[in-house]
C-alpha cells in the first residue's frame, strides 16, 4: 500500500534555487583549483630560487674548504688535508646539484630517497620533532619568566599564586 506523499512537490522557482547553489559551488571550486595551482606554482618557484641560492652559499663554502685543504697539506698534515677536501668536492657536487636542479627535480628526488629509506625518514621526523619541543619548551620558560602576569605554582602555601 503506497501512502501520498505529504510534502509538495518541487516547484519551478525551487530547482532554479538548486541549480544556482549547484552553480556557487562550482565556481568556488574552479577558484579553489585555481588558488591552489597559483599557491603551487610560488612554492615551486620559492624552492628554485631558495635552491640556487643554497647551491652558491654551499659552492663558497667549498671553496674555503678546499682553501682550508691546502693549509693543511702546507702544515704537513696529510690525513686532515685529504678529508677536508674530500668534503670539499662533495659540497662542490651538492651545490653545482642545487643550483641546476629545479624544483621538480629536487621533490623527486626527495621522494626517492624517502622511498628508498623511509627508516630515515622516520628517524629524521623524530629527531625535528624532539629539536622542536626543547625549543620551543626552552622558548616558553622564558616568555613566562618575562610575562608581567603572575605564574600558578601548586605547591605555593598561599593557595597557587606566585607573589
């Protein structure tokens, strides 16, 4: 047994409504795609200007290396002298590597190490995460000490608050 419908049914000026919120909302997500691919294309373009600059600064450091290399060799000092500038050619290769390597070079690369050593990733992530608490617990004690509000102590006799 079928039971007549107790709300009406839908009326021109009703679906004309639908369509226009159909309509807002694709044209909110044309303009969130196109925020979007707008946003990407500044962090790529951040990440090659930032890549190349990191590759001179990396470059220089080379070189002073390599100088501090020859010093050594003039001391006598052989070992020191060849490991310093082993270091020095490998900084002369990361750094010719960022300032060639654009930003989609540099991400698939970082996304095949990761891949190939996602152990070191995780231990990476850990060890930022665990730098970035001291910091910020180190940066907190000292906008408390400074703070001009008094601080809640619990073991305080007067009832919790600092005098």
């Amino acid at each position: 047994m079928s039971y007549p419908s107790s709300s009406p049914a839908p009326t021109a000026g009703e679906r004309s409504v639908g369509d226009q919120a159909k309509e807002q909302v694709q044209q909110v997500t044309e303009r969130a795609h196109d925020v979007a691919g707008n946003a990407q294309l500044k962090i790529r373009d951040q990440i090659d200007t930032r890549s190349t600059q990191a590759g001179e600064q990396v470059v220089a450091t080379a070189m002073a290396l390599r100088s501090g290399a020859d010093e050594l060799y003039r001391q006598g000092n052989e070992s020191a002298g060849d490991a310093a500038k082993r270091a020095a050619a490998q900084a002369e290769r990361l750094g010719s590597y960022l300032k060639s390597a654009d930003a989609d070079q540099i991400l698939a690369d970082v996304e095949d190490v990761a891949r190939r050593n996602s152990w070191a990733v995780v231990v990476g992530g850990v060890v930022a995460g665990a730098a970035a608490a001291r910091f910020l617990k180190a940066s907190s004690s000292r906008r408390y000490a400074s703070s001009p509000y008094p601080t809640v102590s619990r073991s305080s006799p007067n009832g919790g608050v600092a005098q």
